[in-house]
C-alpha cells in the first residue's frame, strides 16, 4: 500500500539518485515493486516529473461515498511549491 511516508522516501531518493530516478521514470512499477508497493492487477503507474517550465496536475478519482453537498464543504491541505 501507498502511503505519504512511502511516498516522500521515494521522492528523497529520486531527488539524490539520478540513475533510481531514471528508472524510476521509464519503469515504475518494477522500481516500486522493489520499494515494497504493492498494486492490485491490471493498475497501471506513471511517474511524471515537474520542471521549471512545465507543471502536472493529477486530477484523482473522485470519491463515491459523498454527497456534492459534502463534496462542496471538503477543504484541502495540499499547496503549490514550484518556482519558475
């Protein structure tokens, strides 16, 4: 399973190691696999990178479980950090 802490250890390492982010890039499952997450069959991975110049938004599922009045009062803790 994926989480924040897994996650964060990834990025540290793909920022520290040019040659594990490379492969982290062009194969990403297998390089994940071997950091100990796990995916249900037939989930697909991509890994992007930010630039100076160019920026991803991934637009994640949206839940099912709420209402769109519930879904309207959600208030998020994610921010921007990028420079240009």
């Amino acid at each position: 399973m994926l989480n924040a802490n897994i996650l964060n250890q990834i990025i540290a390492k793909a920022w520290a190691d040019e040659r594990f982010k490379v492969r982290l890039l062009a194969d990403p499952v297998t390089v994940l696999v071997a950091e100990g997450i796990d995916f249900p069959a037939g989930v697909t991975v991509s890994v992007v990178e930010n630039t100076a110049t160019h920026l991803n938004l991934i637009l994640p599922v949206p839940p099912t479980d709420l209402s769109d009045d519930q879904l309207d009062g959600i208030g998020g803790g994610f921010g921007w950090c990028f420079t240009l």
